[in-house]
C-alpha cells in the first residue's frame, strides 16, 4: 500500500505540474493571438483609411471622390465633408457613433457591437473632411475562440499523457527498487556475503545499490559480531568449568574432600566474567554518567599484586561497571604474563583521560598488535581470548582500547574526562 501511495502522490504531482504548464501556455498564447489579431484589424482599418482619402480632393470649392468606390466598400467606408456625408451608407446600427467620429478633428478608434470603427482626417484647405471605416471583427473572435478550444484539447491531452508517463516510469522505477529490496532481503537471510557490486554509483539506483551493499556489509558484520560473542562466552565459561570439573575428579580419585579454597575461586572467576559479558553487552555511555577512576580501578584490583599511581581525582564519563568491566581483563592479561610487576596508571591528555595497564612480561608481537583484540588471536606471547570482551565493552561505551608493542605489556585505554560540575 505504501508503494501505491508513493505511485500515486507522484502521478498526482506530476499531473498538477502539467496542468499549470497547460494553463500557463494556454493564456499567454491567447494573449498573444488576441494581441496579433486586434493589430492586424487596426492595420486592416488603416489600410482602408488610406485606400479611400486617396481618392478625396476639392474641386471648385467642393470636397468630391476622383474615383468612384465599389458598393461593398461604400458599407464599410463613408466620407464626411463639413459635417455633411458625401459617400457611403452608414447602417443604422452605427449612425450615432459615426457621426461623432465625423465631428471629430483627430484620428481615432472605438468599438461598436463586433465592429471596429476607424476615423482618419483628411488635410484639404478651408475644409474639415473625415474618413471613416468599418472592421468586421466577427473572424478575428472567431479565429480566437477557435484557438483557444483547440489549446485547451491539447493541453487536455498533454495532461494526460504526463500522467500517464509517469505512471509507467514510477511503475518501472519502483519495480526495479522492489526486486533490489527483496534481493537484498533474501541475501541478508541465506546468502549474506553476496552483493550488488555496481560500482561508483551513475544514477540514483546505483546509488540504492551502494546503500543496500552497506547495510549487507553491516549485516553480515552483526553476524560475525554474533559468533564472536558466543566465541568468548564459550571460551570465558569454558575454562572455571574445567578447572571445577578436574578438581571434583581429582577429588574422586584420591578419596579426598574438594578444597573449599579452590572451588569458591573458581566460582569466583566464573560469576565474574558472566557478570563481564553481560556488562559488554549492556554497555551504554548516557549523558551525565561518570565515575571516580581510582575508586574503579581499586574494585578491579581487589586482592591483587597491582601497583596504582593515578592522580588524586580522576572522574571519566563512563559508570563505575563498566570502566571496572574495562579493567579487570586487562589486569588479568597482565598479572598472567608479568614476570614480577604489574602497574596502572592515569594522565590527563586534553580531554580525555588516558589509562596505561603495563607489566614487565614480553609484551606485545609488533605484527600482532592491531589484531591482539580478535577472537582466536594469540600471537607469540600467549595474549587470547580475554581481549575481545575489552574491545566489546570499549566499543560499546565509546571508549578508546589499544596495545602498544613497546617491549613490555602495555595496553592504552582512552576515557572522556567527566565534565566539572557547578
């Protein structure tokens, strides 16, 4: 139905936009032609005007014709010497309008029923003498309404072509988005490596054909998202389990009780980093949100052998979960590579607050660096599985995470400062 409205509100404007051209054309054409033919019945007029006061001279004191005119111009032309009609029949439907032009000493014309009415004076000494001639306009209206009925047909029939075009071109035009969408749809579903691979875009489909790429590009990335995520559950829940299963076998084996010491560590371990997944999927950075970064760092801490030199308040924009979530993994990496010293510290840069997690291990492989984060990366120096839970927690908060291959373990977590309150 939505592709119907949108079908339909185009055609509808495209017909509205015709039929204002239509309307436009048709009244400045009929302005024009009205124009034309009143200037060709003043010409008319002007010409017969002529064409008899040629003919007009004064003999013997008298105003006479040197020509006799035929008796169809002796309707539509008349002479008036001194007041008095020396030539022509004036009907008597224009009498009194004649005879006021005859009494006239100027050049003038006027309008009488469907007649034109031109009056010319003719220069003869010691005499006032006027022209008069009739146009018949009955043609010119004629050939106007004429016009004007066959503009209006055509325009009528413009409109409807217009919207006819655009009918057929929407309907193409939509058809072809409706199978782009639906083959877009079904690749998301069972082919999601596929694309439409158009190129640089040349028109507006072609640019649907880039956007629809990106949102199968996204797709496809959610679902690897997807995998990963049950890749470090899996890996992250794996390992208390072993640890608990082989310790209740050991148990069994020798006949001995479980050591309490043992299990409630790895219970421990195992709540923490259920508690650490669901944080990186929940992580959101809201407005207003900070934390004392020391305060964090301490809970992430806990009981371990990890030296803190911070400075004496450090609040950063993001809750105290998550920058503890943040950390915590961290510390784990380091206190399980470090080969005697684990230490954190904090620095202000601009607005951001930069923390270092740093230990005296082998550090980083310079060709691994960029993809120590990754599900299954490991590289030479035994750092897996735990970093990927950083790199969701970081990315989901806005937070900045990287690894610095510098000789030793160091990874660098950029925070927003919290803004000063007032």
């Amino acid at each position: 139905m939505a592709v119907t409205g949108f079908r339909r509100r185009v055609v509808v404007l495209t017909v509205l936009i015709a039929t204002a051209v239509v309307v436009i054309l048709v009244v400045v054409s009929h302005v024009l032609l009205s124009r034309v033919t009143d200037v060709d019945a003043h010409d008319l007029a002007r010409t017969r005007a002529e064409a008899v006061a040629a003919n007009v001279s004064a003999k013997g004191g008298r105003v006479v014709l040197t020509e006799n005119s035929s008796e169809a111009l002796d309707e539509v032309a008349w002479v008036y010497a001194d007041g008095r009609l020396i030539d022509g029949n004036v009907p008597a439907s224009v009498v009194d309008r004649v005879e006021e032009l005859a009494d006239s000493r100027r050049p003038q014309t006027t309008s009488a029923g469907n007649y034109l009415l031109y009056a010319r004076q003719v220069p003869l000494d010691g005499h006032h003498v006027m022209v008069i001639v009739r146009v018949d306009l009955t043609p010119y209206e004629t050939s106007e309404q004429r016009s004007l009925i066959m503009s209006l047909i055509l325009g009528g029939l413009m409109i409807l072509l217009a919207g006819g075009v655009a009918h057929l071109v929407v309907h193409r035009a939509l058809r072809v988005v409706h199978e782009m969408a639906a083959l877009a749809d079904d690749w998301g579903h069972h082919e999601p490596g596929r694309r439409f691979n158009l190129g640089v875009p040349r028109d507006e489909f072609g640019e649907l054909g880039q956007t629809l790429d990106r949102l199968l590009e996204r797709v496809d990335n959610a679902l690897a998202d997807e995998r990963r995520l049950t890749d470090e559950i899996a890996h992250e829940l794996r390992t208390p389990l072993t640890v608990l299963r082989g310790e209740a076998q050991l148990a069994q084996l020798s006949g001995e009780p479980v050591v309490p010491e043992a299990v409630l560590s790895e219970v421990d371990r195992l709540d923490a980093a259920i508690t650490t997944i669901l944080r990186a999927a929940r992580a959101r950075t809201d407005e207003g949100t900070r934390c004392d970064l020391r305060s964090a760092a301490r809970q992430a801490i806990g009981s371990r052998a990890v030296e803190v030199a911070f400075p004496a308040k450090v609040e950063v924009a993001v809750a105290p979960d998550v920058a503890v979530s943040l950390l915590s993994p961290l510390l784990d990496n380091g206190l399980r590579h470090a080969k005697s010293r684990v230490w954190i510290t904090a620095r202000n840069q601009g607005k951001a607050i930069v923390v270092d997690v740093l230990d005296d291990g082998p550090g980083f492989d310079p060709d691994e660096v960029d993809r120590v984060f990754e599900a299954g990366v490991t590289g030479g120096t035994g750092y897996g599985l735990g970093l990927p839970v950083v790199r969701r927690i970081a990315a989901s908060a806005g937070v900045e995470v990287r690894a610095i291959a510098d000789g030793r373990g160091h990874v660098e977590v950029t925070l927003q400062a919290a803004r000063a309150t007032t």
